[in-house]
C-alpha cells in the first residue's frame, strides 16, 4: 500500500484459508488458532492479550465463534469509546 506499506510491513502476516473448496489451506479460523495450526505455521507463538490485538470481520456465526474465542483467551472486548484486545467489525446485517 502507498501509504501505509512502510508502516505495517513486518507487522502484519496473511494467512489465507478457505472452508468449502479445495485449496492449500483450509479449516475455520476459530480451529485453526484453538489446535494451534495457525500459529505454528506462522511460526508466531499462541494469541496473548499482553501481546496482541484482533480484529474480527466476518458472518454473524464467525463473529460469534471469534468473539466467544478471544474471551475465552482472556482478551477483553474494545469499542470506539473503550480500548480493549479486540474489535469487531458488524459489516452485516441481521435479519
């Protein structure tokens, strides 16, 4: 990115992964940073609210999944008045 490429590089990794078709990786998110998969492919230690920060952006059941996740990691949830350890993005709309 032309602005912002210099300031995240090296701080953001992409780890592409899909659940309904053939492809090198695949598996749900939540799996995949609970058994650890994740993490050690990415040669990363294991999500820690003293370390780290998320941010959720996804279908109402992944937002659920993910949130009901980083709780149970022990991170606490933020909002645009109150920092916390993650975030979520409600880009959906439920019926």
């Amino acid at each position: 990115h032309e602005f912002l490429g210099e300031i995240v590089s090296g701080k953001l990794e992409y780890y592409p992964t899909v659940t309904r078709e053939p492809f090198e990786r695949q598996g749900r998110i939540p799996e995949l940073v609970t058994s650890g998969q994740m993490a050690r492919e990415l040669g990363l230690p294991q999500l820690n609210p003293e370390t780290d920060r998320v941010m959720i952006c996804g279908s109402p059941a992944m937002l659920r999944d993910l949130k009901h996740l980083c709780e149970s990691l022990g991170f606490k949830e933020g909002n645009t008045s109150t920092p916390g350890d993650f975030v979520i993005e409600r880009a959906f709309a439920e019926s």
